[in-house]
C-alpha cells in the first residue's frame, strides 16, 4: 500500500500544473473567503506547477506581463533605465531565485514546495511551514484579484525585488498604526506567512499579527482551525 501512494505521489509530482485540492482550498478558505470587507481571492481560479518543469513558461508570462505593464518604452530603477526586454531579463533572473513565484492566478514552486497537495490531511494534520509557504503565495492571488483596492500590478512587484533584492521581505519590526494595506506586496505576503507560523509558535505575537491583517482579511476562522 505504501508503495502504491508513493507511486502516486511521484506521478503527481510530474503534473506540470494543477488546481488547488480540497485540503488546500480548505485552509485558504479560513483565511481569504471570508474577509469582513467582502474581498475574497476565487480559489477556483488558482493554479499551481512546478518550477522545474514548467521554468521556460514562468519567464514567458513574466514577459507578457512587463510588456503589458510598461507604458513608456523605459523604466528607471536606482538610476539604471530598463526597456522591456531588460526589465523582463532582471525580473526573471530575481524572481524565479526564490522559493515560489506568483504571477495573476499562476503559483510556481520550486520543488521542496512543490507537493501534490501542499495541505494534506488538514485540519488533523498540518505541516505549518507548507501551509505558510501557500498562504504567502495565494496573498499575491488576492492582490492580484483584487488590485483596483491594493493597487497591485506584477510591474510593482518586479520593481520591488529589482530594487531591493530578498531585503523586499523585510518588514520586521511591525509599525504600530501602519495599515495591512500600507504595507509593500512582498512585505504583505511575508506578514500572512509569518502569522501563519505564529498561530503555532507564538500565541501573543500572532494576535499582535491578527489584529493588523483582519482590518484587511477576516482571520477568526484561520485562528480556531489551526489552534485545534
């Protein structure tokens, strides 16, 4: 029997791309489906592959989107213009460095997070840095889904890791009186992932992180399925 999930297992992870399972759909429902100000992310329309498979395909839409996204023909970033082609060269090259790369409704991960089902066997068991790693992920979906309120575009993002390289997560400590919203994307994504951990870690520190992200995202369910 062992053998037979194993082998199941590995054909799943040679899908080059899936929808959410419900397991994973579960959880993200706690988080994003039922948000006091009625902004929720479609779950339905997320889709997940994995980075090493389906690379030349990430670099693609990173394309796409730039180009979309660039109205003059140049951008500058610390004194250095990009045209097009060069801004989508350095997105990439920063972008597809890190453990996941979130681009509209398309999630990529690298293969440590790259599971069939990322939320397996949720709520009865949880593997918390996997179900932090989605929920940062599926934060890019809802900015995304949602840009006319976080005025999200995938230019913004690519300025940010361009400019500010890994340092783009960094947030810590939290401002007191700052807005979920006020916050930078990557920041925003690294601030969900962190409560995410913190439900489980740090009591007192989590709800100093609940009380931030639920002016945005109503998390009461997120907190009493994952303090079971």
């Amino acid at each position: 029997m062992k053998k037979v999930l194993l082998t199941l297992a590995m054909i799943g992870m040679l899908v080059s791309c899936r929808t959410l399972t419900q397991d994973e759909r579960t959880f993200l429902e706690t988080i994003y489906q039922t948000d006091v100000a009625r902004r929720p992310v479609d779950l339905a329309a997320v889709h997940v592959s994995c980075l090493t498979s389906s690379e030349d395909e990430a670099r693609r839409e990173i394309h796409q989107r730039i180009k979309s996204d660039l109205r003059s023909g140049t951008i500058k970033i610390r004194q250095a213009s990009y045209d097009a082609a060069q801004l989508s060269e350095a997105a990439s090259s920063s972008l597809l460095s890190g453990n996941g790369l979130t681009i509209g409704n398309n999630i990529y991960f690298k293969d440590e997070f790259c599971a069939v089902n990322l939320a397996a066997g949720y709520p009865t068991y949880q593997d918390i840095h996997l179900l932090a790693r989605l929920a940062h992920e599926i934060m890019h979906v809802w900015q995304f889904q949602n840009s006319k309120i976080t005025g999200y575009s995938f230019l913004r993002i690519a300025i940010e890791r361009i400019s500010l390289g890994e340092a783009a997560y960094d947030y810590k400590p939290l401002q007191p009186g700052r807005p979920f919203l006020a916050y930078r994307f990557e920041q925003q994504g690294q601030i969900v992932e962190d409560y995410v951990v913190y439900t489980h870690t740090n009591p007192a520190e989590a709800a100093r992180y609940r009380r931030l992200i639920s002016k945005a995202l109503d998390i009461d369910a997120m907190i009493a399925s994952l303090q079971h």
